[in-house]
C-alpha cells in the first residue's frame, strides 16, 4: 500500500524541479478530488514556490482560490484569484478564474 504522503516525499526526491511540480500537482488534485481542501492547498501552494517553470502554477493557482472557496475562506479565495488575473490575464482559465472572483467578491 502507497499512501499519499509517500508519493509527496517521492515527487520531492526528484531532481528536476518541473517533475516535482507536476507531481506535487496532481496530488494536490488528488486530495481535491477527495474534499481534502487543506492537503490540497498545501501541495498547490507548494507548487507555487518550488522553482516553477509556469506550466503548473496557474492551475495550482486556480485550483487552491477554489479549495478556498470550497471552505468558505473567502478572503484567501478572492486573493488567489486576484494573483491569477494579474499574474496570467491571458491564461487557458482566466473565464473561469473571473467567474469565480465575482462569486466571492464581495463574501
């Protein structure tokens, strides 16, 4: 049996930095898909300081303002959005990212 956290130290042994991203992504994706918003906002902020090549930040990005919404911390979800429209205004979710900014907006 392989628990999540033996796959985090695995992707954190990697020796490129853009493996590690990948990897330490999708996990948080994976504790997303199982409403564990505050694993998976560990492992998308994680993304965002590993020496990230900008393919992963985004998405991490979107998805840690959605964990936060999901717990009802508006203020952080708000603030991960806002940083997504400022840092990548062209990027592939911004519809979505925006969407969801006018949701919280004002919660």
């Amino acid at each position: 049996h392989v628990s999540w956290e033996d796959v985090h130290k695995w992707a954190k042994a990697r020796p490129v930095a853009a493996d590690r991203e990948k990897y330490v992504y999708y996990l948080g994706m994976m504790y997303y898909s199982q409403d564990k918003c505050g694993e998976a906002i560990d492992a998308f902020r994680e993304v965002m300081t590993e020496e990230a090549t900008g393919q992963y930040e985004p998405r991490a990005l979107m998805r840690m303002g959605r964990c936060y919404q999901d717990i009802r911390r508006f203020e952080e979800a708000r603030a991960a959005y806002e940083r997504y429209i400022e840092v990548f205004p062209k990027g592939a979710d911004i519809e979505l990212v925006k969407n969801n900014y006018e949701f919280v907006k004002f919660r």
